[in-house]
C-alpha cells in the first residue's frame, strides 16, 4: 500500500512540473474596468519556446488593436472567432502590432511569443489592447 502511494505521488509531482514547464493550461481572459477601451496586458515568458494566451471578447464591426510597449522583443498573433477570417500581414519584423478591423462577434486568441527574429531572451512582456 506504502508503495502504490508513493508511485502516485512521483507520478502527480512529475506531472505538476511537465505542466508548468510548458506554459498556461488555459488562455487568460482579458477584461476591461467598466467604460475603458483599452488596457496594458503583462505576462511572463520563461523560455525561447514558450507562449502566453489570451482570449478577448469583441463585439460585431468593432477594431481590435494590439500593440507590443514593452522592452523585450515579441511577436502578437491573433486567432479570430471559428467562422470569421483574418488574414495576419506576417512582415520581415518581429509582427508585434495588429489592427483586426471590422472584427466578427466572438472570443479572439492572442498568442505572445518571443520574436525568432532576435535575440533569445526570457522575462516580462507588455502590450496594449484596445478596442473600441
């Protein structure tokens, strides 16, 4: 019984730390304080392959824009709801700026990742949502 018990534990501990090694189990929602349009989003990147998601609810014929305002280089893609389309203008830069204009109603995924354009690094980031 002693054995089994000890089994579990090993396999729950190692589980616990192959979770967090990877990133977020689930996309951070963003909220905006009551009348705003916009808000400064952080997060934390821990390694050259790591990601942080967010997901964003928008209305009908609004415009989502996002905007890196950190010091660290990143690169924003954004996912629109299932059904709608948006096409990313992946330049030769780090792509850490969209204008998704007029949206679809729904939730959209923002993925922040490290720009593989520059130097690896590990740390906080920012960016600005907005969307009005």
């Amino acid at each position: 019984m002693r054995q089994a018990f000890l089994i579990a534990a090993m396999a729950f501990i190692a589980f616990a730390f192959s979770t967090a090694a990877y990133g977020q189990r689930h996309p951070t929602r963003i909220k905006f304080a009551r009348g705003a349009t916009e808000k400064t989003v952080r997060g934390t990147l821990s390694s050259w392959k790591s990601k942080r998601t967010f997901v964003i609810r928008v209305r009908e014929g609004q415009t989502l824009t996002t905007e890196n305002t950190g010091d660290n280089s990143i690169s924003i893609s954004v996912t629109p709801p299932k059904g709608s389309h948006y096409e990313q203008d992946m330049a030769a830069d780090c792509h850490d700026k969209n204008n998704v204009s007029p949206t679809a109603a729904g939730d959209y995924i923002i993925t922040v990742t490290e720009c593989r354009k520059a130097d690896p690094w590990k740390g906080t980031f920012k960016f600005l949502v907005v969307v009005n």
